[in-house]
C-alpha cells in the first residue's frame, strides 16, 4: 500500500494505492467511500477488499473525497460538485498510475450513488460495481437523519435529566458536516440507471431492487446498515471482500 496525495495544488486529494502482487490484470478498480459515519465504519473493510484485489493483480486505489478524511478542505465547505470533481481526478490519477486500458469503478453506499453521478456527468468506466446502493440520494438522506436521531434517542436514556444533549445545529448530520446546499444536492441523485457493465453487489440484509440487467451478486453477510445500534461498529466483511473478489476475478478482465 501506498499513501500519497495528488490532484490539484488548492485541493489535494489522499489516496492509497494498492499495486497488484504478480502478474497485473488489465482492470483498475477505483473505490469509492462512503459518507460520514459509514466512511468510518467501512474503512478497515475497504483495506481489506483492496488487499485482497491487490493479491489477484488488480490495481486499485481508495481516496477520501475533499474535505473528509485526509484530503484538504474544511467539512462545513463540501459541496457535491466538488466531490463529484474529485472522483474524476481520483479516476484520471489510477488511470495514469496503472495504465491499465480499463477502468472498474466500485462504490459502497453513497459512494454507488457518487459514482453514478460521476458517470451520468461523463466519467468513462468500462465496469460499474454498486455495492448496496441506496435507493436514492433522498432515501440515503432519511435514513441517515433516522439514525442519527436513533443514536440520540439512545443516548439520552443514559443520561439524566440534567444532562440531556443540546439541540444540534442545521449544518449537521450524524456527527459530521452537513451544509444545507450539500444534503440538498445529495437529496436530489436519482437512482442508478440500467447500463451495460454493472454489478450489482448485495448483502444478506440489503433489498434495495437493482437496476433492469445489473448482474447480481448476493453476499452472505448482514450489513446492518439500518440499525442504529450499529451506526459505530466497525464493518469488517471479511467474508463478503473475498465473495467480490473472486466474482471480479472472473468478471473483469
């Protein structure tokens, strides 16, 4: 693994490269995060796929969009353009690392729907892989304001009474930034349309119904994305990594 920053010089980007181990395939596959609480949640999940991606000969390479994670920016200025800005990069940059002809764009939750916006807008990916995608950016939205609204629930039953939490601000969701002009713009991405190339990747508990002639892949492993008594426990998937990575290894190139 390789940890480097790239992209523009006002906005630099965090990525880690994984470099395939043996002979190198002709797909790269670019991964996509998730949001907020879900980023972190999945992080060591993320690694793991990559790893295991990594040892097939796939390139690939995870990054944190700006303003989250490593990358630069402030939270409270994350704006959806400018995400869907650093994906292109994040793209363009694995392109000219691995020069691989192909291209594989793989999104976990929000990052599916990230990456479906990316490529109704133009991004060039020869293979989509949607990894329980919400149903819409609306939907990703409601249920990420029920949780947060669960995790408070929770937490004032431990509290007493004198000691009840503050109301929280308008620009937050879960913990994390939430700029009105950001939760409108992600409130608006529709559902992924029907495309040649697309994977449709679900855990045991995901039923979200995938787009007309998307492949299906069910994974044996529960998500526990709806739970609110889930929302900090990390999402290891260990089992579900190794799924995807043997249905890629046949279904890329």
């Amino acid at each position: 693994m390789e940890p480097f920053y790239f992209g523009r010089s006002q906005r630099p980007l965090f990525g880690q490269r994984h470099a395939p181990t043996g002979v190198a395939r002709q797909t790269a596959v670019l991964i996509c995060p998730s949001w907020g609480p879900e980023y972190m949640r999945c992080y060591r999940g993320l690694r793991t796929l990559a790893t295991r991606l990594a040892a097939t000969g796939f390139e690939s390479l995870r990054f944190d969009y700006s303003g989250t994670g490593d990358s630069e920016g402030m939270a409270l200025d994350s704006r959806l353009e400018h995400w869907l800005e650093d994906l292109a990069t994040a793209a363009a940059e694995l392109r000219a690392l691995s020069g691989c002809p192909r291209l594989a764009v793989l999104g976990l939750r929000f990052g599916a729907l990230l990456a479906e916006a990316a490529i109704r807008q133009g991004l060039k990916a020869d293979a989509q892989i949607l990894w329980d995608c919400p149903a819409s950016g609306a939907d990703y939205v409601e249920l990420m304001r029920a949780l947060d609204q669960g995790r408070d629930r929770i937490k004032a039953q431990r509290r007493s009474r004198s000691a009840q939490l503050i109301q929280r601000a308008d620009n937050e969701l879960c913990g994390h930034a939430w700029p009105p002009a950001l939760a409108e713009a992600v409130s608006a991405l529709p559902a992924p349309m029907a495309r040649p190339g697309q994977l449709w990747v679900h855990s045991s508990d995901h039923a979200v119904a995938r787009p007309t002639g998307a492949e299906p892949l069910s994974l044996d492993e529960p998500s526990h994305w709806h739970d609110e008594y889930w929302i900090g426990s990390p999402w290891l998937a260990v089992k579900a990594s190794q799924q995807l990575t043997e249905k890629l290894v046949t279904w890329l190139r």
